[in-house]
DNA sequence: TATTGTTATACTCTATAACTATA
DNA sequence: TATAGTTATAGAGTATAACAATA
C-alpha cells in the first residue's frame, strides 16, 4: 500500500535533495561572484544592498524590521546602515511617535542604486535561465516558498528523533 | 510570431526571477541558522565543512582543486585546512609524483563528522520538503543546474548590453 | 618562468554583551 | 522593567600580495 510509495519516494528524494543542496550553494556563490563587478562599482556590499533592498521594500522600515526581515541581528543591520547612512542612500531619523525608534528611507540616490543592482540581478539570473521551460521556473518557485516556510520555525515541540 | 511570445515570456518571467532570488536568499539563511546547532556540536563551522565535503568527494583532493571546486581561493581553503587537520578530521601529505602538491585525505573520524553533518542538512531540507510533489522537485534540480551552469562562465566576448 | 601551497594583511559579515535613551 | 538603537569586541570568511619550494 501507500508505506512502499512512500519509502521510495523518500529513498530517491534523498539523493535529490542531496544535489539540490550542492547545486544552491554552487549557484549562491556563482551568482556572488558575477555580482562582484556590479557592487563594486556601486562602491555597496551584498550586505548593505540587502538592507537597502529591505528598507526599500518595507512600510515603514526601522533597524530591527530590517534585521527580524532578513534574519540577522540589529547591530548587523546597524553596520549596514551607517555604511549606507555614510554614502548618502539612506536617511535615518528618530520617530515622533515613538522617539527610541529609528525610520529608515532611501535618498533619490539610494532609491537609483538599488534600482540598477536589482536589475543586475535579475539580469544574470534571467539570463541564466534562459532556455529552463516556464513550466519548471513555477515549480521551483514553489518549491522555494515551501522549503523558506518549512526551514523558518524550529519545530521547536516536535521531537525529530 | 515568437517575439510576442518571447516579450510576453521575460515580461512573467522578471517577476518570477525576482521571487525566486528573494526565496533563495532566504532559504540560505534559514538553513544557516537551522544548521548552527549540528554544526556546534562537531565543532566545525560552515567553510570547514565544503572543505571536508570536497575532500571526502574529490578523487584526488589537493588544496587548489578544492578551492577549483568550491570557488574560493587557495589561501581560504588553506586555512579551513589548518582548522581540520588540528581537529585531526583531514590529514595532509606531500605528493611523490609532484612534490610542490599535497593530498588530502579525510581521517576515520574526518568520515564521520562529515556524513554526520551532511545527514544533518539533507535532514533539514527533507523534512521541509514534506509535501512537495516530486515532480516540483526534479523541476526544481533541473533548473539549479541550468543555472549553475548558467553563472559559471561570464559571458566575455558576449556583450550582453 | 610557472605552479602549489603557505603566510601576512585587510575588509566584510556575523553575533553577543554592554550601554543609552525612551517607554 | 522592557524595548530600540548603538557601540565594543571577537570570530569566521573572503580576497590580494608576497614568499617558499618545486617543476
């Protein structure tokens, strides 16, 4: 019944997922490294862009939306910042409502940086994948959202072993 | 004709590019920071562990195949070296053949540790993968590969502006 | 001269701990 | 007492440059 489908399928997706492993750190570090010219050039590493990337992309950014959003601490974040701060992409200042809190937002600057990166990305990724069918693009966005959504939470109450 | 087709396709697909770039870095961090725990426990951190992965998966492994093979530079993998080889997990010796070269190889403990930490991480990534269709999958591992194969080699003599 | 490995140095990313100001 | 941001410090990962030994 259904115990043998299942005991294959696991059998045959741990060689699969073993590759999927080693294929994303690979594709990770190529895409880095493509990408080097591009930071460069913008004088901004991959860190700050994602911070600018996330200040961009929020409401109402503060430093620890920022962090919680990206999954690395405040002062991180903090770093990233006055980098940022420094090349005039980004402006902080204290909230009236609340005056421990910092809002964050892009300069005219910081909005055309982050533009141009962005488009570098999705460029070299795009290009890459040039020729992979549309079909097999949707399934592993799929697949990314679920394995970000199941890699997320510890199952903190749920003994694995 | 096809450029319809073709402008309509990359018009989708830019979106999609997008997501799946905001999924894959997510998905990094989050399997970093599921993985510190394991990676504590043996004492090894994330570099040292593609050092003694490709050690333990290369044929012959010398210090600059690994970093041939892992994208890095010889003097990055020439100091995870150092950590492994004092933890006593992969042993070094000058080759007869070419005496400027060193074999490495992975001690029986170097075995373990190794196919420990990686049961860790297929673990991990199966686990939240439960419930994905195994087609979404294999789609999945084509299209890393695609991509992988994509990123390597920038495109020189192409000018892709 | 070119290659393999190493050392020296420097910079970024990361975290934890301690501190300040505010709530 | 708790929270937001910051500063101080330290460890890991990365790279380039300079050097040693060997080819």
């Amino acid at each position: 019944m259904a115990a043998t489908v299942m005991a294959r399928g696991r059998a045959e997706s741990s060689e699969e997922v073993a590759e999927l492993v080693e294929r994303l750190h690979g594709v990770m570090r190529a895409s880095l490294h493509r990408l080097q010219p591009a930071l460069a050039a913008e004088k901004i590493t991959m860190g700050q862009f994602w911070a600018l990337h996330l200040v961009s992309s929020l409401e109402s950014a503060s430093v620890s939306s920022v962090a919680r959003h990206l999954g690395v601490s405040a002062p991180t974040v903090c770093g990233n910042l006055d980098q940022l701060d420094a090349s005039g992409l980004v402006r902080r200042h204290r909230s009236d409502r609340d005056r421990r809190s910092v809002v964050l937002s892009l300069t005219p600057s910081g909005r055309q940086v982050e533009a141009r990166i962005w488009g570098q990305i999705a460029g070299l990724v795009a290009e890459a994948a040039r020729g992979i069918p549309p079909s097999d693009l949707e399934a592993t966005v799929r697949v990314f959202r679920e394995l970000e959504r199941g890699l997320e939470a510890p199952p903190a109450g749920r003994g694995a072993r």
